[in-house]
C-alpha cells in the first residue's frame, strides 16, 4: 500500500479522510490510529477486573476534584453553623465542619462524597481482585514481571491513597484511626517516637497532619497512581495481552476482538456501567455517616467499630496479637543500655509490620521464586487455568485465608455480638486459624485442583456424563457418555505439566547445596500431578473398550448415538 | 549468554508451545463462528437496534431525574429531605449512565461484528537492536571514560551519595522533638477531676458503686491544646467496695473509699478504654479489646496490650470534690522507645 501511495500524493476524498489527514500532516497520529484501531485484544470476563480499577480511579478523580473545591482541610477551631441540628453550636474542626457542608448544604455534595467513598472501596476492591487473577492464572510470567512489581506498587499506593482520604473528614472515627496509627509509630524502636512528633507537627492530635494528609491524598499519591497506571498499560500494550489457551489459541498470536469498533465499545461502555452502579449504590447505601460520629474527641469512642475494609486485615493483626502470656510473661520488652532503659514493643510491632512484610515481600518476589522453582525461561503469553498450576494455587489460597483471618479479626468484636458468642473464644479460635488456616487451606485447595484436572482428564478421556441411563440387553446398566469435540478436548488438554527436576552431580559429582534445596523445592511442587491426556491415551481408552467384557460393542453404539 | 535466541517469541528454544509435541493434541484452531439472532434475522436486527435505542432513552431519562431532584426539592434541615435529593441525584446519575454503558455494550453484543481475530504476536524487541543497544552504552561509557578515571567516578559517587541528604534534613521542621511532653499531663496536686465534656467538678460522694465517670482534669476546656492535652489526661473514675481493691505496696492511698481513677489510653496503641463492665470491674478497650481488671490494679488479663492502665493517685479537697494528689507516675497510652 505505501508503494502506491508513495507514486502519488494522498488526497482525502471522505470527510473522516479530510479531517485526519489535517490533523495527522501538523501532530501526526495516523501511525496511532494504525497501532491502535484495529489492535487485538482477547476477551474474558476475568480480564474485567483491571478495567473496574481502572474505571474507579477516574471516578476517585472526577468526584475527588469535586469535594476539594468544597473541602477545607483546616484544623482550626470553630462552631458549627450549618443545616444539620444536632451538631450546630458544637465546636469542631473546620475541616470536619467543612465535610458537614459538602453533606448538608452543597447540593449533591453527600453524593459526590458517597460515589468518592463507594469508589474508594471498589478501586481497592478492584487492584486486588485483578492481581489474584493475574497470580491465580501465572500472567505474572515472564516477560510480564516488572509489570507484575508495578501491580503491587499500585496496591499499596491504593491503600495509602485510602487510608489518607479516610481521615480527612477529621471525624471521630477516623481521628481513632490516626491514634492507632501513632500508636503503632511510637513502637518503632529508636525512631519511633521522633516519627510520630514529625508526621503530627508535635503531640498527636496536633493541628497539622489534616493538611499534610491532604496533599499527600490529593496531589502526590494521585500524580504518582497516574505515573504508574501509564506504565502499566504501556506495558500491557507492549506485550500484548496474555489469553487463556484454546482452540485457535497459541503462545504467539491474540486471539480476541479488534479495538474498533467492539472492544472499545464494550470497554467504553463499561465505564458507564461501573459508574452508574456506584451511583446506583451510592443513592441508595449511605457510607461513611460522618455526622453520627462526630467530631474528633481523644475521649469518646463507640464500641463496633470498622476501619474501611482494606485496612481491616493489619487492624486484625493488632488484635490478634495477645499481649501478654501466663501471668509473668508479656510482649513488651525493657532493653538496659548504658544510657537507661528502652522500651520494645513486640506486642505492637509484631502484628502491625511481620504480616504486612510476609504478604508484600511474597507479592513482590513471586515471579522470580516461581521462576526459580520451575526453571522456566520461557516467555508464556497462554494463561494457566488455577487448577494446572495446583502448587502455586494452593499457595495463593493460603495467602488469601492468612489475610481472610486478620480480615475477619477485625470484625472479632461484631462476630462475637452477632452469634452470642463470647469474644475471647472467638480470638482464640482466630488466633488458631491465622497459623493453621493458611496450612489447611493448602492442602485443601491443592487436592481440589489436582481433583479437578483428574475431572478434566475423564472428561477428555470418556466424553460428558449425559445423565442417561441405559439398561443393555443383558440387564447391566450404563450411562451413556457423549465424547467432547475438538475445540474442547483440546481447552481441556492445553496445558504443561511440569515433573520435578532432580539435581544433577557436576563434573566432580557433588551436588551442590542450592541444587539440592532445589530438588526439594521442586518435589514440594511437582511431585503430585496430574498430566493432560494425549492422543495415544485417548486412542488406549477406545480401545479398552473393545477389549473390555461383552457387552462393551453395544455400549459403543449407544454412546455414539 | 548461551542462549542466543533468548526471549525471542516464535523461536522454538524459548516459547512455550503446547501443542507441538508429538504426544499432545493438535490445535484445532478457532472454532467456527456462530451467528447470532440479529446476524440472520432482519427482526431481530430491528429490535436490537431499537433496545439500544430505548437505552440511551433512558438515560436521558435519568439525566431528568437528576435535574429534577436538583432543582425542585428544596433541602429543608431534615434529613429525610436530604436523603430523598440524595436519592433522585444519586439513581438519576446511575440511569443517566447505565442507560449509556449497557446500551452501548448491548450494540456492540448484538450488532458489531463478533468475529474473532487472530493477530500475530512480534518479539518485543529484535535481538540485533539489543546487540545495538549493549554496543551504544559500551561506547558512551567509554568515551565517558567513567571506567578508566576513578577520581572521576569515586568523587561523583560521593557527592551523588551527600546531595540528596539535605532533601530529607530539611524535613527535619516537620515537627517539634519530643522532650518531656509524653511524661507530662495535665494533672497535678489538687487538680479537680471533673466530667467529660462539662467540666463541672466531681463529689465524693457523687460516685456510687457500680457508676463510671468519663473524667478530664478541670481547666481542660479552656486549656490552649486542648487536644493535644485531653488525649493524654482522659480518666476513668470507678467506685469499687474499698474490699475488693488490692492495692499494692505504695498505692495503698491512691485510692478514696473506694474509689479508683485509671488512664483512659489504652496502653497498647491508644484508642480510649471507653467500657467498663460493672459486674466484673473489667475494662474494656473497644478497638482491640484489650480487657483490664480492676481488682488487680488494671492487669491486662487478655488482648494485645502488655502494660496495665497507669493509676492517677487521687483524693478529696477540704470542700469534698475529688482532686488528683499528683500527676500520673507513668506515661500514659501506647509504649514509645524512650518510655523505658
């Protein structure tokens, strides 16, 4: 097409022709267009998720500037003077009288307020959802990895981003929120308490962290959330999205829809969707009722409260952690130095950092411990289903039950009111499960996935159970099974199964320790497996039919009709 | 490198590709296509087009709704108003919108093509341009001479090292130092105890068995951090039978008739110990519960903190009210690394 084109100059004869040849011959951009308008993408509901985080991010965004031309993060003393009764005269915070007006008296301002919150929630929600599906399904692989770290980076930026905004209404619920957190600063041995006098501009409360939470909420942790998602999807677009195999489906083409018209469609479509849902709840489902609360008071307290629910598991964590042991034994330790004694607060530190630590370092190094283990330098741009990768599956499930407990710890309190059980056992029972949950949990979900793939194997093997019973003529009864076609035996059967690697002895036949650790490794993962069926087997399993008892032909029969 | 196709897609060497081994199945490549209702029926086609229609209506429906809750419900100071605008506002907007997403999605469902395309991956970068890219960077480091001039590259080391310092030392202003602040509170000598939030200043003979006071020393309300003062000097105020009380040597009389006064700071990271179960004289910190006994001076007997809540000595002035006999003899609230 350019050798014809080059003969003779272009010249437009359609209007969309007219108007991109002006733009494209003063910025360019037809190169775009070529990339982009018809660029594949596959499709799959799971893919989804990262698309909803995206979308909120742009909802945090579009309602986020809206509340900042009301808000005033200002915490300066005054008395309320607006439209809601209970609360007029008390003395409060401008910042909290301000987050009152948004709600009261700027019209849609509690709306604007419950769509940022419910969003807040949801992007949240959305990150991670989206990273257990790309853990879940191995599109962490190689060459995905440093996309897999910028991932993570955006998780804990979600959360900051969360945990900032949360405090800016400067209510009685989010002022215990910032105690806790000074608590937990104050444990840091040495710099604690120096961390905690700098991030409060002094004594907590103090009259400054409203402010600084506000810039960071709204112009570092945003601007730096932005950076990031640019690279993401700079990346994404780089290698192409990965897909799940199928028939059609290799580790080298996209199978999918073309950008133009459809993919954008429904892409574009969705971000209505989504916003409209959160409108949807956001009218109906109050959040956040800052105006029952209060203003922030270090006194008060109401028993049953929640953090938002990102932060539930490390709130979990803080109360799990017993305090104390027997009658002579506690957490906190008194260290003599020669220039006096220093306190270390293990009961604090522990629960507030080592799961936090356990969970991100895991998150961060996974794609290179996976590698490791398996030896795979490969690039894969085919997806694992979970249950052909059951080691790393059960490994994810532990994870997610290790945080589902300090999840559900954070609600100890409510679980204990809600089923009229004593709270103390419900502790111990969490405290049990924290440790032993995350073990059971993979045993479990590494024999459901291995069950499941032997289920794919008979199913590839011996077709679909139809539910039809028959009797034969020689009264034996059988079901009737319909062999699978092509495409699915194939979905069925499009997976590797990699078998432990045994350590080779070098040249002077030693093994060397890491080799042998490896080995080990290996075992733990590979050594339960299921293979994906082969034609040789499945051409076997015809033939023991035919060598099976009498009776086997009419089976036959019956099966292919 | 041994491995000189490292990376490269489509090479055999480092690809996954299941399906090519002898013993797996072949590819039956993609499945046929299925056309829809609207793809053959010219009916169906109308009716697609007109629900997409009806949904975009919709949404303009919504847009009115929006509108409507806006301008024509006047917010009054009860909330029930206010929730009813929030409600047209917030369902307007959900239709404005679904109306548009789930239109267009169901346009592109039913009436887009639904071919499926394959597309060809291509190697992320050719391996000839990171051979290119190794031999540029070799060169600008040569010519840099950053290798052969160690002066040169230890001193920038050093100075890269140093600069960025001051961008955190200048942080440094973000805060006060600590000081003596944490073992400092409000209560001294003849302090009143008086209620939260009032004020007002607390009898004896006020105290009953079984009641609890929230307690803020007298003078709180007006004092110039207040804040900052009120979460540290917060106090709880019981009435137990004076038998029940076990007070240690050199508390004996940190107690009246009876009557005890605690932190109201939760030592383990500071949240208010804000319940008090009368029954079992326990003190409950409702954020991590962390239970104290009163009867063993405040012992942690389950939960996360590890300190007992500190005890403020307290007594009776010439006029009956309650006062403090000094201040507490600990920091109060959560363990710090000086707190010793």
């Amino acid at each position: 097409m350019s050798s014809s084109t080059a003969a003779q100059p272009y010249a437009p004869k359609t209007r969309t022709g007219k108007v991109t040849d002006y733009v494209d011959s003063r910025v360019g951009g037809s190169g775009i267009v070529k990339e982009f308008g018809r660029k594949i993408f596959p499709d799959h509901w799971t893919f989804m998720f990262g698309e909803v985080a995206l979308y909120t991010f742009v909802i945090l965004l579009l309602t986020g500037t809206f509340l900042t031309f009301f808000y005033d993060p200002s915490m300066a003393e005054t008395h309320y003077e607006g439209s809601y009764l209970p609360l007029r005269g008390v003395e409060m915070s401008v910042a909290y009288a301000s987050s009152l007006d948004i709600s009261f008296d700027v019209r849609g301002g509690l709306l604007m307020r419950q769509i940022h919150h419910w969003s807040a929630l949801l992007f949240v929600a959305s990150v991670a959802v989206h990273m257990l599906r790309v853990f879940f399904t191995g599109a962490f692989r190689r060459p995905r990895e440093f996309n897999w770290v910028v991932g993570c980076t955006l998780l804990i930026l979600s959360l900051a981003a969360g945990f900032t905004g949360y405090s800016l209404p400067d209510d009685l619920l989010s002022g215990n929120g910032l105690r806790i957190i000074d608590g937990v600063m104050k444990a840091i041995p040495v710099v604690g308490t120096y961390l905690s006098f700098f991030l409060f501009g002094g004594e907590f409360p103090g009259t400054m962290i409203i402010g600084r939470l506000y810039v960071l909420h709204i112009l570092l942790i945003p601007a730096v959330i932005l950076l990031l998602i640019g690279i993401h999807l700079f990346m994404v677009v780089l290698h192409k999205h990965s897909q799940f195999p199928g028939p059609g489906r290799t580790n080298t083409n996209v199978v999918g829809y073309p950008v133009g018209p459809v993919y954008a469609a429904k892409a574009g479509g969705f971000f209505f969707i989504v916003f409209g849902v959160l409108a949807a709840i956001s009218a109906a489902f109050t959040i956040n009722p800052i105006w029952n609360y209060g203003p922030y008071d270090p006194s008060p307290v109401s028993a049953g409260t929640q953090p938002d629910w990102y932060i539930g598991w490390v709130d979990g964590a803080l109360r799990l952690m017993p305090g104390t042991l027997g009658d002579n034994f506690d957490f906190e330790f008194l260290l003599p130095f020669p220039w006096g004694v220093n306190t270390l607060s293990l009961n604090v530190l522990i629960p507030a950092l080592v799961p936090a630590m356990i969970v991100f370092t895991a998150m961060f190094a996974w794609p290179w411990v996976e590698a490791w283990v398996t030896k795979d330098k490969r690039e894969h741009h085919l997806l694992d289903r979970p249950r052909n990768a059951p080691t790393r599956t059960a490994i994810g499930v532990a994870g997610v039950t290790f945080y589902c407990v300090m999840w559900a710890a954070a609600s100890s309190d409510l679980i204990a009111t809600h089923f009229m059980v004593s709270l103390n056992d419900v502790t111990y029972w969490l405290r049990f499960l924290v440790i032993f949950g995350p073990i059971l949990a993979f045993m479990a979900s590494r024999r459901i996935s291995l069950a499941l793939q032997r289920k794919d194997r008979e199913i590839a093997l011996h077709g679909r159970e139809t539910g039809r019973i028959v009797r034969l003529p020689h009264g034996e009864f059988i079901e009737v099974h319909e062999p699978v076609d092509d495409y699915k035996r194939y979905k069925l059967t499009a997976f590797e199964s990699p078998e432990v690697t045994v350590p080779k002895p070098d040249e002077n036949g030693k093994i060397s320790l890491l080799d042998k650790a490896h080995g080990r490794v290996s075992r733990f993962f590979f050594e339960d497996r299921v293979a994906p069926v082969t034609p040789k087997e499945l051409e076997a399993s015809h033939g023991d039919h035919h060598g099976e008892v009498a009776g086997a032909k009419d089976r036959e029969s019956i099966a292919s009709h | 490198m041994a491995d000189s196709s490292h990376g490269a897609p489509g090479s055999s060497v480092t690809v996954a590709t299941p399906g090519r081994a002898l013993d797996e199945f072949e590819n039956p490549g993609l499945p046929p296509h299925r056309p829809r209702l609207a793809d053959r029926d010219p009916r169906a086609e109308k009716r697609a087009e007109r629900q997409v229609a009806l949904l975009f209506f919709i949404s303009v429906l919504g847009t009115l709704l929006f509108f409507a809750g806006y301008f024509l419900v006047p917010l009054d100071e009860t909330i029930a108003r206010l929730r009813l605008q929030n409600l047209m506002l917030g369902l307007g907007t959900a239709f404005a919108m679904l109306g548009i997403g789930v239109g267009i999605v169901h346009w592109a469902k039913t009436l887009m093509p639904d071919h499926e395309v394959t597309e060809q991956r291509h190697e992320i970068r050719p391996e000839q341009d990171r051979r290119d890219a190794e031999k540029i960077v070799n060169d600008i480091l040569d010519e840099s001479g950053i290798k052969r001039r160690p002066l040169i590259r230890n001193t920038l080391l050093g100075a890269a090292l140093l600069a960025p310092l001051p961008a955190i030392v200048i942080f440094r202003d973000l805060g006060p130092l600590p000081g003596n602040v944490l073992r400092q509170t409000m209560w001294d000598t003849g302090v009143r105890l008086t209620r939260d939030p009032s004020g007002t200043p607390i009898r004896a003979s006020d105290v009953t068995i079984g009641s609890a006071f929230h307690v803020i020393p007298e003078g709180l309300n007006e004092a110039e951090h207040k804040l900052e003062e009120k979460a540290k000097a917060v106090v709880l105020l019981m009435r137990l039978d004076p038998e029940e009380l076990n007070p240690s040597p050199g508390r004996e009389n940190w107690a009246y008739d009876g009557i005890v006064a605690y932190s109201k700071i939760c030592t383990h990271v500071g949240c208010p110990v804000a319940l008090y179960e009368q029954q079992t004289h326990h003190l409950l910190c409702p954020c991590h519960q962390s239970t104290f006994d009163l009867e063993q001076e405040c012992k942690v007997i389950f939960g996360p903190a590890a300190r007992p809540l500190p005890q403020l000595p307290i007594e009776v002035d010439d006029e009956g009210y309650l006062v403090a006999s000094s201040d507490f003899q600990e920091p109060v609230g959560p363990s710090f690394w000086e707190r010793g």
